[in-house]
C-alpha cells in the first residue's frame, strides 16, 4: 500500500498528483544521506587559518588596558622579528590578514609595494613588522586588511549603570582591570619579545580576556541588559572581522590572521566552529 498514487481529476482534464508516504520518506532519505554524500565527494581541502594574536608593537592607547612597552625595534627584537617572519613564511600562507580598515586597503596596497622594493618598513605597527615581512618572504605581492571599524565596544551605557545600579560589578571590573595592567607592566618590563609573543596566544590568556566582558554581562540583566548589550556589541564587531576573513579564507587557501589578542581570542573560537575552515595553532612558530 506504500506504493499506491492517489490520482484526482483536476481542472481542464489535467491530473495533480498527491505524494504519498513512501514519496516523504524518499525525500527525506535524500535529505539525509544524499546532500552530504555530495559534499564529500567534492574533497576539497577546508582553508587552513592560523591567528596570531600579538599586543599593539605602537600602542595607540585604545584599549582599556594601557601600560608602557616593550621597544620592539631593539636589534635584538629586530633580528627576532625577521627569524620570526621567516617561520611564519614556511606556513606558504596564501594569503596574509592585517587588522586594518577595509577602507585603508589601496594605502596598505601601495605600502607594501614599495616594502617590496626598497626593504623599508613604513612603520612601527606589527602589521608592518610582522604582517609585511611574512608576505614579502612567502612571496606575496599584496596583503589585506579585514578589520572593522564602524562597530566597537558600545560600554557608554554600562558605564553609566555600574556608577549607578551596580556597585559590587565596578569594583570587580576596576580590581581585574588594575590586575591585568599591573601584570602586563610586569611581562613588558621582565619577558623577552618571543615570550610575550607567546604569552599572548596561550588559551588560559584568551579565557581572561574574553572573562573581561563577562565580569559586567549581567549589568542591567531584567532592565535595559546594558551589560550583556555592550558585550555583544564587542562579538558583533568581531563577527563582522570573521566574515571579512571567512570571504578570503576561501577551500585551499592557507591564510595568516594577525590581530590584537582581544580579537584573535574570539575568532579562533569561530575558526574552530566554522566546519568549512580548520584552525591552526601557531604557537609552535614563536
């Protein structure tokens, strides 16, 4: 009886056809087995992305955190950087990602072109130090930028709100904050360039710095959610960085992601949820 076609007359002598049960459940098999089944016979090689989180080389004082530095344009930093870049290099990144405005590409473009010609970096910027030398010696004849700029941190209100409503979240807010600026003085003043580098791709820092816009989430949670908005606000702007990544990181590409630690904490968990791209750790370079 699974088998049986219900047929009815229909309008100008024409038949329509009503799907029996047996008809549903091939479709459904289809569903199920046959749209993967394409996919794997397609055996394409997911893009290979590696994020290297690193800390701002010429601090702009943006981020919440500000502390003096390590000077990497030492000669010994300097021979570092350039050992670094050639490891780097030996990834055969097909592409190399700078955080930078989709809007400054033409001026990076024309950066680089002259990097390629005269070997003078226009700057102190890790996109220059690190992004520029590990394109020139893989080979690259451009970089990209992939940062977004017209989002950010939205915190005006939650601000507002820990003043007011939320005493017990501002003091644990300032004492992580005082914390995290005490330490880092710390690492800048007493670790090498190469440990730094490190420290700012070790997961247990990742875990702090997202732990950051956790500690003020449930600002305003039942009222005007000012905590959880300003978190979100900060994931928005790196979701929008993640699909100017996803649209380069393209099957077959290896691609190399520089960013601030503060970025790179939460794409590499995008990378590692994205089942069209495979993350690639790159601690093992520095």
């Amino acid at each position: 009886m699974l088998s049986r076609v219900a047929i009815v007359e229909g309008k100008q002598g024409k038949y329509m056809i009503r799907k029996t049960f047996l008809t549903q459940i091939l479709l459904s098999m289809l569903v199920l087995v046959g749209l993967p089944s394409v996919a794997v016979a397609k055996n394409v090689a997911p893009a290979k992305v590696m994020l290297v989180g690193v800390f701002h080389f010429s601090n702009p004082g943006l981020d919440k955190v500000k502390t003096d530095q390590i000077n990497v344009m030492s000669d010994d930093n300097q021979r570092y950087l350039f050992a670094l870049s050639k490891r780097f290099a030996e990834f055969k990144p097909t592409h190399v990602l700078l955080e930078c405005s989709l809007e400054r590409t033409t001026e990076y473009y024309d950066q680089f072109q002259k990097f390629l010609i005269d070997d003078e970096l226009p700057g102190v910027n890790e996109n220059y130090q690190l992004g520029f030398r590990i394109a020139k010696l893989a080979g690259l004849d451009s970089t990209h930028c992939y940062d977004e700029r017209k989002i950010g941190w939205d915190a005006d209100q939650l601000f507002s709100d820990l003043e007011s409503k939320d005493a017990e979240a501002k003091q644990a807010f300032e004492q992580f904050i005082a914390e995290i600026t005490e330490q880092t003085t710390e690492n800048h003043k007493t670790l090498s360039l190469a440990e730094l580098l490190r420290l700012s791709n070790e997961p247990k820092q990742d875990s702090l710095n997202k732990n950051l816009y956790l500690l003020t989430n449930q600002v305003g949670a039942g009222d005007n959610f000012s905590g959880a908005d300003a978190a979100a606000s900060w994931w928005h702007r790196n979701f929008r960085m993640y699909a100017n990544i996803q649209k380069i990181a393209q099957p077959g590409t290896r691609i190399i992601v520089l960013g601030g630690q503060g970025h790179t904490a939460i794409l590499k968990d995008l990378v590692n949820i994205d089942q069209r791209r495979e993350l690639v750790d790159s601690k093992m370079y520095f």
